[in-house]
C-alpha cells in the first residue's frame, strides 16, 4: 500500500524538473510514504535487482530498522577534517531539498547511511578499495521499520535535462521489484577454509607493544587480528544479516555494499546517539566470555567487575568520553560504577553517558570528538593511533571505524564497527582487537579475540 498517488509523484517531478532548470542545478526531492509491514531482510535482498549498493542498520536497543537501496547522493571527504566536511556537504544537501514527509519519524525523508575508516592517514588501500574513507549515501530507496511500521522514502536527484514521464516510469519498475518481487530462500555460507593471518606475528607484536608501554610511550594501545575464511559460492548478504539480528540481539546489525563489496557485522559498542537533542554514548570496554552454566557466567562476570586491568582499561574510556560530551553538551550523567552488559557469547563491562547535546552542534561534532575512543584506539590518542598505524599487522580500513546514519531533524546514531567482516564474494576477512596494557599476556589476548571472533564466524560457516 503506497500512499502517495502515481499523479502526485508526476507533479512533485514536473515542479522538480522546473525549478532544477530555473536554477541550471540538480534538485533533491524526498518523498515519504506509509506502505504495509515490510521485511527488511527481503527488501534487502530485493534491493540486488535495483542496485549493487545496498545499506542495512538495526539498533540494539529498540524496533527500529532501515534499509537503503540505490543512491541518491553520496558524501565523501578524505582529510583529517572529514567530519565536518562531511557536515557542510549534508548541510548544503539540506538546505537545497524539498520533502514531502507528512509523518516526520526519525529515519525518514533524506538520511545518510554509511561510515568513516579508522584512521585517514593509514597509507594501504588493500583490501578496502572498495570502501572509501568516508561514505555517507542517502539511498535511492529507504524502508524504515520502527514500531512494527514501514515508511518507504524515495529520494531522486532531478537534473535540468530529465524527463518527467521516463523518471516516473523508473521510480514505478524499481518500487515494483524491491516491495513485490518474488521472494527466495535466503542461505547461510558454506565455509570451505579459514586462515588465520600470522597469529605468531601478532602475538609478538603484543609481546612488543607491552615493553613500549613500560618504556612510558603510552598507556595502552589496541591491537587488531585478521582471519580470512572462504566460501563455496558467493556470499547472499541478506541471509547473513538476518541470522546476525536472530543471534546477537543486543547489538546493532550493519551492512554497507560498496562495488558489490559487503562490510557487515553486529557490534554492541553505541558511539553516540542523538534523539530530539538528548545525547546518548556508551563506555564498553573490559571483556570475558558466558559461561556455560548460569553459576560459572556469574562467576566470571563478578570476576570481570573485580579485575583491576578491566577495570582501568574501562576508566580510561569513561574519562574519554566524558571529556569529550563535556565539550558540546550540558546536564551530563555518567554512573560512578559500571554494570556488566551480557552478549550471547561475550560480557562486557558497560557505563551509559546521557546529556543535552547544546544548540549548534550536531551527531557528526560528537563523533569527531569521540572517535578513536581508548576502547578501539588506546591512550593517549594521537600516540596510539600512530602505533598502531606503524605497528599492527593489517589495514583496519572501516573497521573499528564509526558506522551510522542521521536525519535531516539532527536524529543518528553511530556505533563502532567491531564484531565485522569484509565479505568480497566468496570471501572474507573477520576482525578481532584486544586493549594491550603493561601486563597483558600475548596469549591470553589471543584467545580474547578468538572469542570475539565467533558471533561472525557463527553466520560464515559455522565456528
């Protein structure tokens, strides 16, 4: 069901058209509808025979879904000002595009979803060509699911020379193939190998990293593995995230499709949410695995809250971040202790940072400050950051990188893109990182990651 009538679009384009040749510049136009309930898993899969690049965000916490297909606009930067030339472009965007949205949820009308690697300056391109330094798209197509409701946004970009009837007949083919074409059984993997990418280099490289600590270079610096595995057949996207929403339900699922390129994964680490001004982070960092009966998970969760390494690898990112909202934000709360945050195969020591984010500012101002948080990057930050550019023994490209998306009414939210893999057809390449402090033992950090790489290697073959 599509509320806005085939005569109504007509004349929203034919004013579109007008105006982009009054001005001789291209016009966005975003218009929302309510449509039946629609699975995003489907119209993701849906989305192949419209466009390679295709876009998939679930929060963590509430029914909240969206699903882009296609683009609109993308906003790319390249230098260490990415954020804020990122801001200015979707300012810009903004100020420019005429919106039909009678509904004004969050998520509808232009949206940018996307991503920013880890670190700008980090020379290696490969395997993340695909992938830009900064990406942010307002889909061609969003479904937003939020409440047991689907809104589908269309947002197309009218140039002076475009002819009415053929961008109506465009927009009728493409609403017809993602919302009613035919369903398909979506398959799971079947993992044919997995390599681990020199785990004795990596285990020295922490051994390394502990000395330098105790020579006062720094404080603490995170260190990230790679594993890549291999497939029969080509990877079917949609069937990865939905078995990752099914079994990992506190953390939010993203996908982004870049080139035929996938980078997916479900991450329980929030950066930073703005609904309605209120500024939501999260300080998540300290980690031991479930255990296997309900009296060996509490043993090691209150072993977690008692262990002083965790307990300062959690400090150091509490102090972070409350720094960092300080600056643009009033009425800030943090807890004085933190509480564990339980996964499906994970703990997680966890503080919530709530405040009022001060007019002027938006989602992308908080980011820039927050991101690399003491949880991803180390401390300090620029000494860290530079370590492990110099030091660690892979390209992070998006990952640990801030994933998201905002609105055109100052709503996002981002998280950091752990937990991920970059899937390259038949492919892939899974993540893991662990925070090296002066004590840390290489092995015991090893296996840490070899937890942490379980929730993907479960929907890419089995772990």
């Amino acid at each position: 069901m599509l509320h806005t009538k085939t005569s109504q679009i007509e004349e929203i384009i034919g004013e579109a058209i007008a105006k982009a040749r009054q001005y001789k510049e291209p016009q966005l136009i975003s218009v929302v509808d309510q449509i039946d309930y629609n699975d995003p898993y489907q119209f993701m899969d849906n989305g192949q025979a419209v466009d390679d690049h295709r876009l998939f965000w679930k929060s963590a916490e509430e029914d909240f879904t969206l699903v882009g297909i296609g683009t609109a606009s993308k906003l790319f930067a390249t230098n260490e000002r990415r954020f804020r030339e990122v801001q200015s472009l979707w300012n810009e965007i903004r100020e420019h595009a005429v919106i039909y949205n009678r509904y004004g949820e969050k998520g509808t009308g232009i949206v940018a979803l996307g991503g920013f690697s880890f670190d700008p300056q980090q020379g290696e391109s490969s395997p993340w060509e695909a992938f830009p330094d900064s990406q942010m798209t307002i889909p061609a197509y969003l479904l937003t699911n939020k409440n047991g409701q689907s809104f589908l946004t269309t947002n197309v970009l009218i140039f002076p020379e475009d002819h009415q009837q053929q961008i109506v007949n465009q927009i009728a083919d493409h609403r017809e193939k993602i919302l009613n074409y035919s369903q398909r059984d979506l398959r799971l993997p079947e993992r044919t190998k997995a390599v681990e990418v020199s785990p004795e280099e990596w285990k020295r490289s922490v051994k390394a990293a502990t000395d330098d600590i105790k020579k006062d270079l720094l404080e603490k610096v995170v260190l990230a593995r790679e594993l890549r595995v291999s497939f029969q057949e080509p990877v079917q996207i949609a069937a990865v995230i939905q078995a990752l929403a099914e079994t990992q339900d506190n953390s939010y699922i993203f996908a982004f499709e870049s080139e035929g390129e996938y980078f997916v994964g479900a991450t329980p680490e929030r950066l930073a949410k703005v609904e309605k001004r209120e500024l939501v982070s999260t300080c998540l960092a300290g980690t031991v695995p479930r255990g296997r009966t309900e009296a060996e998970d509490h043993h090691l969760g209150q072993g977690l809250l008692n262990d002083p390494k965790n307990r300062s690898e959690h400090q150091f990112v509490v102090e972070m971040i409350r720094g960092a909202v300080e600056a643009c934000s009033t009425n800030v709360h943090i807890p004085g202790e933190p509480v564990l945050y339980p996964l499906r195969n994970l703990q997680h020591l966890y503080t919530p940072v709530r405040a009022t984010l001060d007019e002027g500012y938006t989602i992308l101002d908080v980011i820039e400050r927050l991101h690399p948080t003491p949880a991803l990057g180390g401390m300090p930050q620029k000494e860290s950051v530079e370590y492990i550019r110099h030091h660690e023994t892979l390209n992070r490209g998006w990952y640990a990188g801030p994933i998201g998306w905002f609105d055109d009414h100052n709503n996002g939210e981002f998280a950091v893109a752990i937990r991920s893999a970059l899937i390259q057809h038949d492919s892939a390449s899974l993540f893991a990182g662990c925070g090296v402090v002066e004590d840390s033992d290489p092995e015991a950090e090893y296996e840490e990651t070899a937890v942490k790489l379980k929730p993907m290697l479960s929907v890419l073959g089995g772990c």
